[in-house]
C-alpha cells in the first residue's frame, strides 16, 4: 500500500473544482494507494517523460492529475483540466 499525500498548490486548486467532481478525484486518487505505476480499466496512468524527479499523471474524467512517488509515498503535485498542457 501506498500513501497518497497532496501538495498545497493542488489543495488549492482541488477547491476551485466545482464540488460535484471531488468525490470522482478522490476515487481516482484512491487508485494510486494500491497501486500508483499501472495502467488499469480505473485508473489512466501514465509516465511523464523527461521529467526530475519522474512524475506520472492519472486521468479523471476531464482532469490531470500529476504526482511522482518517493518509496511508498505518492505525491500530488497540481490538478489542471485536460488541454492546458503540463508545466515544466
């Protein structure tokens, strides 16, 4: 088992999300507890390359989720919608 620990910044805009969607995110991030490496029918997971530290980002529904791992901890990093593309 993983544990999944959020940033600030994605605090921050977890709350500007309209609330009908945060119980969808938190079911998503719930998936990484298990399991934050594979792909999976409930979980869109995907390397990001050419990233320091590697960081990976799960898809829920119209959002990102990027995080990267540090032994069995998961962090979130930020949660943007799909289409404004990842930060460097």
């Amino acid at each position: 088992m993983f544990q999944v620990l959020a940033s600030r910044t994605f605090q921050k805009q977890f709350n500007d999300i309209p609330n009908r969607l945060h119980n969808r995110i938190r079911k998503g991030l719930k998936e990484l507890e298990s399991d934050p490496y594979t792909p999976r029918s409930n979980a869109d997971i995907k390397q990001l390359n050419d990233t320091n530290p590697l960081k990976y980002r799960i898809k829920i529904g119209e959002y990102m989720v990027i995080y990267y791992i540090e032994g069995k901890v998961v962090k979130i990093i930020e949660i943007f919608i799909r289409g404004r593309g990842y930060r460097e």
